[in-house]
C-alpha cells in the first residue's frame, strides 16, 4: 500500500454529529493511519482470510484497501451513512457491507529484536458484516503502522 500519507488535519469532519474534540480525533486516526494486522487474545477471534495484513481507510475514494499477502491490493467501497463516536467508526447504509472499526481495551507490544522498551500500543478491530445478515464476515485486529 503505497499511496501518500493524509495529514490528519486534512480529515473532513463534516459527517459527524454534534461533534466533540474526541469523536473529531477518532474519525482523523481511522482516515489517516494505516493498520496492519496482529494476532493475540484479544477477546474474540479473528475471522476472515489471513491473506489480508493491511488496512488503510481512504475518505477520498470512499473505500477500505487491504493490503494483501499474495494478492493484488483489494478493496471494499464505504457505506455512505456514517456515525461516529470517541472510540468507533460505524459505516452502513451500502449495498455490500457494513464495516466497523473499534478501538479496544488492549495494547499490543511490537516486538522488535527482543527490544525491552518497546512501548505498547492500543489495539483496534476492524469488523465487517454484509448487509442483512448477523454473521461476522471480517473480525481483524490491528494496530497502527506508524509504531
């Protein structure tokens, strides 16, 4: 996933109902930050292809890119009704899936040549459901890149 990096500050926040500070700092994370995938127990279980590692929410093209393993970047276009919260993106209203994203309770440590002050960083869930049904159809935890 190659496209340039979005200034946080160039996030519309036009969407957002009765707006705060916190709901504005969410929406500016979700639309500025790539994710990538991690695993641990993180209070339910991944679900979706493992083949999928990135994620980035793009407000410009109005999509979900995944980065993938073996596969050309794939994509999910962004429902068009939006509610957001201080720690939730909701997007629904489309004709394919329903898609949120979540900050969680729990950190995750990188691990990096057994480096003993990493510092953690909070856990985010992606989840997706197609539109109609209950089923979980994604269930990804991530954290930032940019760590």
């Amino acid at each position: 996933m190659s496209e340039p990096a979005v200034d946080p500050e160039s996030v519309d926040l036009s969407a957002i109902v009765n707006p705060t500070p916190e709901k504005e700092d969410f929406l500016k994370l979700a639309f500025s930050t790539r994710f990538h995938v991690v695993y641990g127990n993180f209070g339910s279980n991944p679900f979706g292809p493992g083949n999928n590692i990135m994620f980035a929410f793009d407000q410009v093209d109005n999509r979900l890119r995944m980065g993938r393993i073996t596969e050309a970047i794939g994509e999910h276009v962004l429902p068009p009704s939006l509610n957001v919260t201080s720690s939730s993106v909701t997007f629904t209203g489309g004709d394919d899936l329903d898609i949120i994203f979540t900050s969680t309770p729990h950190t995750y440590t990188r691990q990096v040549n057994g480096d003993p002050d990493a510092e953690p960083v909070r856990v985010y869930n992606i989840q997706a459901r197609k539109v109609g049904e209950t089923s979980v159809f994604y269930n990804y935890f991530v954290v930032p890149i940019s760590f």
